[in-house]
C-alpha cells in the first residue's frame, strides 16, 4: 500500500501553485497516495490529477482562521495519514498536539514572525510583542516537528541552528508549463504585476509610476491582476480613477495559475516593486519573478537583497526604489525606449530560468526528505 501524505492548509487555496504543483503532485507522482485539505469552493472531496481535495471554506479574516484551526487539524488526522505535510503557521501547535507519532512536516512559506510585524488585523503596539511570542513558540514546536522545509535561504537563515537538517525548496518556476506557452508578438509596452495584491507589494506607486509615464507622453500599460482583500481592492481602483488611468491600468482579479501564466506571457516587462518597509520582503523570493523569468520577460524589481542575490551579474533586471515612483517610471521607460535590449534581457531570463530557476532541478530534495523521514519511522 503506498504512504499516504495528508497536505494541511488553512489559508492557501487548492490551487495554489507551492502546495498543489510543487508538492501534491510530484508527490503523487512519485508513488504517494495524497491528500490535500485546502481553501476551494467544492462542496465535497473530489479528485484533481490524482490529487484527492478536501475543501474548507475560505475565510478572509486570519482570526477566524484562528479560530478553525482545531477542525482543520482534527480532519488532517481523520484521514489517517502516514505524514502530515503542513503549510500554515496557525496550525502548528494544533496539529502537533493531535498527530501522537505521526511525522509532520512544516513548510516555511515566509517568516511569520516578520509578517506580524506588518498585519493590521494584530494592534500595532502590540505587533512586536506578537512577533517575539511567535517566534519563541514556533522553536518550541520546531522540535517535535519530523521535518522541516523552507523557501529560501534568508528564510532559513533564523533556523538554521535550531535545525541543521532543514531542506531549502524554493519557488523556482516547473519550466514544463512556460516552455510548453505559445509565442507570441510582444508589444514592448504591455507591463504586468499579478499574484496576492497587498499594499506592502508596491502597488500603489507602481499606478503612481503609470501616471508619470501617460504625463511623459509614454505608451505604456499596465495589468494588475490577483486576489486583494476590499479595502487594498478599492484603494487602487481610487488610485486609477484619481489620475484618470482608467485606459491605461487594468485590474483583474483573481485567476487560475494557468490563466496567469498566459497573461504573464503576453506581457512585455514584469515589474515587481516590493517595498522594504516589510521584513518578509527582505527574505522572501517571489514565485512571480521566477515565472517572469521562464517567460523571457525583462524585469523591473525592487532595490531589494533577496533580488539581487538572485538576479544580480544575470542582466535581466533594471533595479529602482520601490518608494519612488519616479524610479519605477525611469527604469519602464528604460525598457520601452530601448526594445533591442528589452528583448536580449527577456532571452537572458529565459536562459537564466533554465540553467538556475527550475523547480524540476530541486524537486529531488523534496522527494528525499519524505524518504529519510518515512524510513526513520519506519
């Protein structure tokens, strides 16, 4: 009988591209029987890609996830499993307290003692007191946990010592999918930014860098496309209507990875302007930079230290100050005024993406971690 792998979420939806791609499936590819309880709207257990999803209803607010977090884990133990692959810091202590000798496996997705610092739904005065309790807790539990996974190396930078046996797998780009893409006429001056909308990601001066650009006299357009709570949702729409961008700057809301994919493709430059003012930003490498780079795309990015550890000597990137719209309108014009080498950058990302960035070269980490910890378990 093969292994059964239960993967936890809370919060992620089924689709998402790192527990469903990057885990489920080569998992179940790899022999696996696999489960997945994530965030879809199906109202029963079905099964995608040999995948079997279990569906929780979504919930927006991150207390009432809270809340969830001893049924979700009650239903991660219901299905037996011989391991439990968990990708929600909420669900952490719950599911430890419930799964006796069953191993868990924590997925690392973004240090989550960095992101309290940055939430509104914890007090401000209370965020650094919030980060601190997080961060001695979630050590606590690092011990009991069989396995643990992380996504890059600034993230695993604060466990390292805890945990010497720490597996990076990064978000690198399954080549198969943008390789497999059409090509296309590119215009030169269709921009896109598209994946979770949040005000810490630079979007509001990345609409602010569109009006400099219709102010210059340079076509340029932008599509802004993902999943925004309704208050960062309305600020843009107020942000487009304000400067009278409405033909110029679209935004879409959430959509399927593939859909993502094709959009991305039909782009011309890929701009990811995160702000330094979170500290998750300063770790984390953006799953959208590396499917940009599959695409062949230039890029825009942010002045930030995870970019330039993984772009810096590549020329792919133009670096600008994500807090100076200016800069990201100096850096998208850059490229639109120079479409010879707009396109050499866009052949060199794509190049890059081969040589360092594809999840098929990592994939065997995860495989083997899931083989030392069966076999320690017996």
């Amino acid at each position: 009988m093969p292994k059964r792998v239960v993967q936890l979420c809370s919060a992620h939806p089924s689709t998402d591209a790192r527990v469903f791609q990057r885990t489920a499936v080569p998992l179940r590819e790899a022999g696996y029987e696999v489960h997945l309880i994530a965030t879809d709207p199906a109202a029963q257990a079905y099964d995608h890609h040999g995948v079997t999803i279990h569906p929780i209803p979504h919930i927006d607010s991150s207390m009432a996830r809270i809340k969830r977090r001893d049924m979700v884990a009650n239903m991660a133990m219901a299905l037996n499993p011989d391991v439990i692959h968990l990708h929600e810091p909420e669900l952490l202590g719950a599911t430890l307290a419930r799964a006796g000798k069953t191993p868990v496996i924590y997925d690392v997705h973004e240090l989550f003692f960095e992101v309290l610092r940055d939430r509104d739904w914890v007090p401000k005065p209370l965020r650094p007191v919030a980060s601190t309790l997080w961060r001695l807790r979630e050590q606590m539990l690092l011990r009991k946990c069989a396995g643990l996974i992380v996504v890059t190396d600034q993230v695993a930078e604060p466990y390292q010592k805890l945990r010497p046996d720490l597996v990076i797998l990064p978000n690198y780009a399954d080549l198969r999918g943008p390789l497999s893409l059409p090509k296309v006429e590119r215009s030169g001056r269709d921009c896109i930014f598209n994946g979770t909308l949040d005000l810490n990601r630079g979007i509001l001066q990345l609409i602010d860098a569109f009006g400099i650009l219709r102010d210059r006299g340079v076509e340029a357009r932008l599509l802004i496309a993902g999943k925004a709570d309704q208050a960062t949702a309305e600020l843009m729409r107020a942000r487009v209507c304000d400067l009278g961008l409405e033909e110029v700057v679209t935004l879409q809301g959430p959509y399927h990875p593939a859909e993502g994919q094709a959009m991305a493709n039909a782009a011309s430059i890929g701009v990811v302007p995160h702000l330094p003012s979170a500290g998750n930003n300063n770790a984390a490498w953006p799953v959208k930079l590396f499917e940009y780079l599959a695409l062949g795309l230039p890029l825009v990015v942010s002045d930030l230290p995870p970019h330039h550890h993984l772009l810096d000597g590549h020329d792919v990137a133009l670096f600008c100050d994500p807090r100076q719209h200016e800069s990201i309108a100096d850096q998208i014009q850059h490229l639109i005024e120079h479409p010879d080498e707009a396109r050499a950058m866009g052949d060199r990302s794509r190049a890059l993406a081969q040589s360092h960035y594809d999840w098929n070269l990592v994939r065997p980490r995860l495989l083997d971690i899931y083989n030392r910890i069966l076999t320690r378990n017996g």
